[in-house]
C-alpha cells in the first residue's frame, strides 16, 4: 500500500455504469516525511475519507474487494486514514 | 486510476481477435494541472471519447472489466470523461 | 497497452516446459514520435509479427490470454502491428 | 519480491474491516548493499518482523495468499526475514 | 518478461511457510547490451539456474504458474536461462 493525501477529486458526468454514485478522489503520493512524490492519481473510497487528509491506498485487482461482490472496474482505492506514522528510532542507524 | 488525455488513436490491420472492432486510443498521461508527464500508451473505451478530452482510466486486469463477459486482452480502458478537477483550497497548505 | 518496435529475440534451451515452441521477441518500447524509451523487455507474440515493425503489447495477467485455455506463465504479449498513428490537431493545443 | 528493511509503522483508527487486528509495517526498500532506494510504502506482515529488521516482501495479488482463505486488500506483504543476503563473487565480473 | 542475471541468493530462516525448501535468488535486472539497470530483486526458479547465468523471469501473478497447483506467494520467477540474444541488423536504423 502506498501513503498519500487527499488533495481533491474528479467530477464525471460521463463514466462507467459501475462508477455511478461513487465519488472519486484525487490523491498525492507522499514520502514518510508527508512530502509529495510522483503524479497525483485517482481512487475510489471504501472507508469515508475528507479532503486534506493522510491516507493510504492499495493498488490493482485488491482495490476492487471492498466492493464485493460488486465487480467495480478500479485499480486503486483508499483503506485507512492516517492517525500517525511511527518511525522507529533505530532505522536511521542502519 | 490515471488522468490523461486523448491525443490520437493507433491504426492496426493485424491484430488479436478479440480487439476487432474496437478503437486504440492513445492517451497521454497528466497531472492534475493538466500538463503531460510519461509516456503515450493504448487503451480501449468503454464510455465513448473523443480526441483532446480529460479522461481517466484504469489499468491492469480491471482493464477487461467493462466488456464483461467477453474477456478482452487489454490492460488500460478508458472509463469516463472528466468535466473538471476540484482541488481543495486546503491541500496546498499540508 | 504500450507501443514498441520489435528488436531482435531472445534463444534459450533450457525454459519452462510451456513457453516450448513460442518464440520470445525482445521489444524496446516506444513513444508517440517513435523514439526509444525505458529498458527492453521479452514478450510473447500472439499474431506473427516481423523484426523491425512497430507493435503494441499488453502487459499482467492479460498477457496469457491469447493462449487461452493454456496457462503460460508470461507477462507480456504483442497484440498487434501498428499501421499507423493518427495523432489529433488538436493535441498540441491542450 | 523486493528487499526493504521495516522502519516504522503505520497507526489508522479509521480502515477497511477486514485489516482490523493487522498491524500495517512501513518498509523502505533497499537494494543489495541495503541502502534506500524509492519511497517508503505500507505493507502487512505475514511472519512476524521487528522494527528495523531487513526483510523481503510480495506485491500485487500475492499479498494476499498468506491470509488465505480471507480475502484481505492488501499489495503488498513482508513474506522473510533476511538472515544474509550471499553475492557470487562472479557477479563483478559480468 | 524482463532480463537479468544472477547475482546471488537470500538467506531466510524466518519465512512464509510454502517458500520452504525454495531456494530465492538474487537478481539484476540487464538490458539488451548486458549492462545492468534498476535495482535488485528476489526471484523463485522454476528452471534451476547457476550464479551469473543470464536469465528472463516473469512477474506478478504469473510468477506462481510454474508451481501449480500449489498456491506460491510470489510475485517474481526466473522461467529460462538465456543461450544468446539476436539483435536484428535493421534496428539500429528506425
């Protein structure tokens, strides 16, 4: 899974019978330090998440299970909002 | 999911059957600005595009979905036609 | 899907007893204007293609799909020859 | 599979059900003399790892075998621990 | 597929119970030309291969084919030992 923000989402009049109803959010990938890296990139929502929070996501074929038995057509969806990362102190040492 | 837009469409007599009758579209991938980054790469349609629109669109085997239950041998569809991106006022200051 | 030009092929005796008899290609991949980029790959080739022309390939799972209903163990495959791109006026202007 | 050392985890109160009581590593890959390289991502653990320990993981699909028969939406899972990583002495000289 | 070469193999005591008795090796990925590119990864064999032999391996689902029926959490494995690559003459011109 991968970290990342929710920066905005993407409004679609014209979009897979599947997709109705659902809303699909813009997110930023971020390092562990809550720096953005690489290209921001669309995901559907299985948990309830707002604007501007830290998220993570999972990608490909699993980001479809939460909405078995639905078989919806996406490839990335948001799981978990971000209380906090703990870094473990000895990782910098190694 | 991925933003891009449609900058043209690939032209193949030669091809796996299952893809007849159906238009390679090329796309290029963007960011939320709209500004390209990547590489071009082929995809179908499932909702109906045209050239120069914002799309965005799925990948891997999610790809094969909207053509259930014919199994398509495609790894990127387009899925639906972006009206316009909302960027939340918040985001530019995490 | 990606585009790419056939560059040569790869011989090898000792392979996985399913990949018998199926010519590996080696592909370089390419961009809209025809120019190399990324590294090259070995694809499988499920519509007879020639040394030199201009393909497009699928990736993942999709990949095996053309051997259906055997199971070969690839993860990617040509598709087709390109004929030709069409690239949109328009393109330029977005 | 990828090698990457654990350092950190992630803390989410809001998540998918089915990741309840699945603590949620944070990994940094490392390549073979392990230095960093690429982003930090989230992973589930299917062995039992402490903080700081070089670990290889599974992508896409096969993160989620380990929890058979649950379906899990995971994409990525730490599968070993790393007791050492042997360099053939040829490899320099390729 | 991609290219590599064997560079080595991970040693783990500690791992998901149906790698036992896998041995998992260490490869880099190569180009065309033989040079190396992009970082290291762990990969199961399902041919049998020797220390800095040049070899194609196959990822994601795939990469668990050649263990049927047996469910193997992998994402990467080695499919062929590499006899030559033949680079066809016209390539360099287009």
């Amino acid at each position: 899974m991968k970290l990342a923000r929710v920066i905005g989402n993407v409004v679609c009049t014209i979009k897979d019978a599947r997709l109705t109803g659902k809303k699909i959010l813009l997110l930023q990938e971020i390092d562990d330090t809550g720096s953005p890296c690489g290209e921001p990139l669309a995901a559907l929502d299985a948990v309830g998440v707002g604007s501007g929070e830290m998220i993570f996501f999972v990608t490909s074929k699993e980001a479809a299970f939460p909405f078995d038995p639905d078989e919806i057509p996406t490839d990335a969806c948001v799981l978990g909002v971000i209380d906090h990362i703990n870094l473990s102190s000895s990782s910098a040492g190694h």
